[in-house]
C-alpha cells in the first residue's frame, strides 16, 4: 500500500494481510495485465500457439475442462473416456518439465533485467530471497543446459 493510500474499509490495519489472499489477488491481478498488455488481439494471443498442434498444457487443459463439464463438447465430438484420461495424465510430466524450463529462464532473464532476489521472492510468493536462490537452484539442476 503506498503512503497516501487509505487501508480498505473495514481492514484492521494492525493485522498483517492473509498471504493466501494476497497472493490470489496478486495472480488475477498479472493476467489482467498481462493479457491487457500483450494478447488484446487474436493475433497476439495465438503468438505461443501452434495451430496444428497442441501443446502438452493445452491438451491436458482441454480435457480437464471437458471431463469437469467447464468446456462443452461439440457436436458429434466423442465423449472423454479413460484413454483420453491417461493420455493428459501422460503429458503432465512433459508440461511440468516445460514449465521448469520457463521458470528458469524467466528467473534468469529477470536477475538480467535486475530483479533482486527479493523482488522474485515476492513475484514467486516466497517468503525470502534465499528461498527464491533455492528455487532457482533447483530448476537448475533439472532442466537440461541448451
């Protein structure tokens, strides 16, 4: 909160804010930027998809959304079975490991750019810089060198 912003009505300014709480307004917060910033338009939202294929997360989001009834299936689109369900289940360790890769290489571009690790720690919703160090640590050592 900046020094001439008001604490929100009712809030008791002597009791720290819920982490979690904090932490779910912060990420609808970043889509909301990010997708204002940068996939306003049809075109930038398709520049990470590949228009033939499907990418790992994708596809494991797909029939997640199917299975649970968020997304509607499409006339005459086959119902999602078990092999369409241990397909995604498969994927999902080939999705994590990209996902690491992207970390990593966002935590390095940032410590690039000039983040401090404190700033990381904050973005990652980590409680120290030498929690962040660690994270980074770890990414590192699983995600093959190029």
């Amino acid at each position: 909160m900046d020094r001439n912003e008001s604490p929100a009505p009712g809030a008791d300014p002597f009791t720290p804010p819920d982490p979690d709480e904090a932490r779910a307004h912060r990420v609808y917060a970043s889509l909301f930027r990010i997708a204002e910033r940068h996939a306003t338009t049809g075109e930038q939202r398709a520049r990470q998809v590949h228009p033939y294929t499907l990418a790992p997360h994708e596809a494991i989001r797909l029939v997640s959304f199917l299975l649970s009834g968020a997304a509607a299936l499409d006339d005459g689109e086959p119902e999602i079975d078990r092999a369409d369900i241990t397909a995604a289940l498969t994927l999902v360790p080939r999705a994590r490991g990209e996902m690491d890769e992207l970390e990593a290489g966002l935590l390095t571009m940032a410590r690039g750019r000039g983040l401090t690790w404190q700033e990381i720690a904050f973005g990652l919703g980590l409680g120290t810089p030498q929690a962040a160090r660690q994270r980074y640590a770890r990414l590192a050592g699983r995600v093959p060198e190029e």
